[in-house]
C-alpha cells in the first residue's frame, strides 16, 4: 500500500529531536483513525520514513512499539511488512467510562467542532477545484457505498478529507489529532443504523453546501452534525 492523499493531514516531517516520538504520535494517529483497515498492511517502510524524515531504524523503533502494544502485527515473506490487527466490535458502556477518565470530553467535542466548522466553511468560501471537488464527492460516496463495519473508517476520511481541502495543514494536523481522541471513544459505542442514515443525509447537504460555495450553509450544517456526535456520546456517558 503506497502512500496517498488520505495521510496528508496526519503524516509530516517530524521535528529535530523528538523524531521517535512524533513519529510514534503520527502513525498512532494512522492506526486510531482507522486509515489503514484493520488486516491491510502500513505503507512501506521506506515511504513511511521518507515522509517523516526518519531513518528506517528510527522508524523500525516506532513500530516495534506498536507491535508490542498488539496494534499491529509483522509478517516475513514476499507478501509481508507490517499489518494493521484489527480492531475489536464496540468495547461497551464501561470500557468507554475507562477511557474518558482523565480527558476533558467536552473540551475534545468543541474543538472538533470549532475545527470542522472552519474547515467547512473555508472549502466553500474559497471554492473548491474540479480535482478537489472529485475528492469530496468521491470520500462522500464512500461512506455511501460502506459495509456497516467499515462505516466509521469512510466516515472519517470524509471528514479528514475537508480538513485537508480547507487550505490549512494546520487545521488539518490538529483536527487529525482530536478525531484520533474522538474515534478511541466512538469505538466503544454501537452503530446506529438510524443516526447513520440521519448523518447520511447531513453529510450530502454538507458536501452540496459546500461544492455550491454556500459558506454559511456549509457551517451551519457542520455545526449541526457535531451536535449530533455530541449528543451521542454524551447520551452513553450519563
């Protein structure tokens, strides 16, 4: 699997000094937000350390780390490298009351939103390319077209994909990162066949505000949409 578009806003040059740590931050953050399915395998060794700007030790390092922690598995012959395990059917109420010990949920939620907000916006009111618009029409048709366990993955390449087209790696850094956190407790909850035809249906209005220049639309739709998301986890959580 070679590198592409959906790992921009979360694989970058790491910094002098911290180059195990960043890495290790970043490829986390590929695993969390399921950009690589579970049973496919990471990119090569050699993209990966390009892209980070780290030797291949370094980055041999890294996933010796993730495979320790029973995130990924090493396979030897012509068809090996490094594979994605896959990740367990929704952990349940207590295993998501574990983790949000000591994360600050509400401060997690409306960051993602003051985030996805923006990005939605900034898309429309700059406009998108017809390449970029293909992309966007294309992530939506992903979560379209997905298998019930393979939703949640598509549905964050849609959102990942705004991000990226907003114009700002920064943006798109940091809401790869919150949707990470995000993701880690969304994965203890079922899939709601209901509120996914319901995001569904946001999702279409969202990408048509957006491809129609509609910047207000696009953000009021957004903000919307993380309401919803919201209102879920704290559903589960009280």
């Amino acid at each position: 699997m070679s590198l592409d578009r959906s790992y921009a806003a979360v694989l970058r040059p790491v910094r002098a000094g911290n180059g195990f740590e960043e890495a290790l931050e970043q490829i986390l953050q590929v695993v969390r937000l399921g950009l690589v399915p579970g049973g496919e395998r990471l990119p090569a060794e050699r993209e990966l350390a390009e892209r980070l700007g780290i030797s291949r030790v370094t980055l041999r390092e890294v996933l010796k780390v993730l495979q320790d922690q029973g995130l990924v598995e090493s396979r030897r012959g012509r068809y090996g490298g490094t594979f994605v395990r896959p990740r367990p059917e929704a952990a349940g109420e207590n295993e998501l009351r574990r983790r949000v010990e000591g994360v600050d949920v509400e401060d997690a939620l409306r960051f993602r939103e003051a985030l996805e907000v923006g990005a939605a916006g900034l898309c429309a009111a700059h406009g998108l390319g017809a390449e970029q618009a293909d992309r966007l029409r294309a992530a939506l048709a992903g979560t379209h077209d997905a298998p019930l366990a393979e939703y949640r993955r598509r549905d964050t390449l849609l959102h990942l994909t705004l991000a990226e087209l907003s114009g700002s790696p920064s943006l798109a850094a940091q809401y790869a990162a919150v949707r990470a956190g995000i993701n880690d407790l969304l994965d203890c909850i079922p899939l709601l066949v209901r509120n996914l035809e319901h995001s569904q249906r946001q999702h279409t209005a969202l990408v048509e505000a957006v491809l129609d220049g509609d910047a207000d639309g696009a953000r009021e739709m957004m903000r919307e949409h993380c309401a919803g998301t919201a209102a879920l986890l704290r559903g589960f959580l009280t």
